[in-house]
C-alpha cells in the first residue's frame, strides 16, 4: 500500500475494512482455492469418476466458485476504486489487478470468449498480497532494463558467431549452420547445454578444430553474458535492501529526534511550572509579611 493510501486509511473506516488482515487474508486463499479449481478441472478422468462416485456436476460446483471468486473480487475492486478516488490509479499494483479483473469480466461475455484464458492471471494477485512476492517481482522489474540490455548483447554475439558457423560449416551442415535464425537456434542451444555434446559430435568428424569455435563462444555466452543476469538482479536487490535499511534508519532517527523534542518540551514545562510555583510561594510570603505590619500598625 502506497504512501498515499495509508494516509487516507486513517480517514475512511472503508480503506480500513479492505487493508484489515482478515480480509486480505481472505483474498489471497482465495486465489488460492481459484488456483486449485484451475488444476483440478484439467483432470476430466477424475472429475469424471467423482460425478460418478458422488453423483454430482462437480464442474458445474467448481465453475460457480470460480464465478464467486470473480464476484468478489470485483466488488472488492469497485471498493477499492470508490474508497480511494483517483489516488488508486496511482499505484502501479492497483492497475494490475484491475486489468486482471476486468480481463476476466470480459471473458464471460461469448464475444469474448477466448478472453477466458486470462482468468488464470487471477494468480498473479499474489504478487500484490504477499509482501514478500511483491518485494521479488518490484526488484525483477526494476532489473528489466540492465537484462534488456545484456540481452541484446546476447543476441549481437549469437548473430557474430552464426555468421562465423555458417560461413565455416554451413556448406555440409546446413542443418546446424545452413541460415542465420538455424546457427543462432543452434548456438543458443549450446549456450543453454541443450545441445552442445551434439553440435559438437556432429561438426568434429569433418572439423577437428571445432572446439576452438565453441569453447570460446561457450564461455563468453554462459560464464560472462548470462551470469550478468544473475549479477544485475542481485544488484538491484542490494540496492533495495540498502534503501530499507536506509528508511528504516531515518524514521528511527525522526523518532529519537521527536522524543528529543518532547523531552525538551517537558522538560520546559518543568521548569516553567517550577517557576511559577517559586513565585507564588515569594507571593504570598510578601502578602503574609504586609498582613504582620498591618496587623502592627492597628495595634499602635
């Protein structure tokens, strides 16, 4: 939930219903149970054999609860949208999960049909209610710019060296070499230890020297290009880390500043109520002593 919403929560007793734990709870095993509906209607064997067994439709059951799921999760949506106004279409997740909910409203109409596929997106919504799923796929996103680049790296060595494959071998292996797009499927199969003992034993009977094209290929493609993948996520997940920690810290340090404050507040107060008091007790000593020297002044 973003900056924003969580002050409006404090407002609306509405936010607070639909950010309280019970109902975000109860739609992630809701999702859950979708999920489970998805996989068990791809078993016609077994569904078959519980109507049988149980004489019920349990596909009609289980497309009423996917129905259900999908109630729900539009009303939580109308919700969600009437209770934050504009501020909802702020947050990157809200958008998300109102793409995938009205994906799956439009797959109910016949005219959209095949938009029905879309319904197993519903379990993407995990990504929005588990924090810890949200942190992983925020940082894959935020990475998605270092591996676009990496892989337009990949795809300038594989055109480099399928050009290099063809004009080597490309006249009696046509098959691993004879067009561009086959030496960069078959090189990218070697990167990818699909195929690299069978590239190779087919190309070494008439090119003894072909390791001295695959190995160094080989090596750039998967211990150098590929490993930056796993470098730039790892880089981005530092990086986040390093900035909760860094929050953290500054609201630690804005709250020790505030109780400061309120110490030296208090502390103030103290010594303006102290003050106060001292001048009341000089008060009334000035006040008794006045009361002697007219009570003297009577009596001469």
């Amino acid at each position: 939930m973003s900056e924003t919403q969580s002050s409006s929560a404090d407002k609306s007793p509405l936010i607070a219903i639909l950010e309280a734990p019970v109902v975000t709870g109860l739609l992630t095993w809701l999702i859950i149970g979708n999920a489970f509906t998805f996989g068990l209607l791809t078993y016609s064997s077994f569904v078959v054999a519980m109507n049988a067994k149980f004489g019920i439709q349990l596909e009609v059951w289980l497309g009423a609860f996917d129905n259900l799921v999908l109630i729900l999760f539009t009303i939580e949506l109308v919700a969600r949208i009437g209770a934050y106004g504009r501020v909802f279409f702020k947050d990157g997740w809200n958008v998300f999960d109102a793409v995938i909910v009205l994906a799956s409203l439009l797959g109910q109409s016949p005219m959209f049909t095949v938009l029905r596929i879309f319904r197993v997106l519903r379990l993407m919504r995990l990504l929005h209610q588990i924090k810890s799923l949200r942190m992983i796929s925020s940082i894959i996103f935020k990475s998605l710019t270092g591996c676009v680049s990496i892989s337009f790296l990949m795809l300038v060595i594989l055109f480099i060296f399928a050009l290099a494959g063809h004009a080597l071998f490309g006249a009696t292996h046509p098959d691993l070499f004879g067009e561009l797009h086959t030496g960069m499927y078959t090189l990218f199969s070697v990167a990818a230890l699909y195929d690299l003992e069978g590239v190779a034993s087919a190309l070494v009977k008439d090119y003894p020297y072909v390791y001295f094209f695959l190995l160094p290929y080989f090596l750039i493609m998967s211990y150098v290009v590929l490993n930056f993948f796993g470098g730039i996520i790892i880089y981005y997940l530092y990086e986040f880390s390093f900035e909760e920690v860094k929050t953290g810290k500054i609201s630690r340090d804005e709250s020790v500043q505030s109780a400061e404050s309120e110490s030296v507040v208090e502390q103030v107060q103290e010594a303006s109520t102290s003050a106060s008091v001292d001048q009341y007790q000089t008060l009334m000593q000035e006040l008794s002593r006045l009361r002697t020297e007219v009570q003297e002044l009577k009596r001469n």
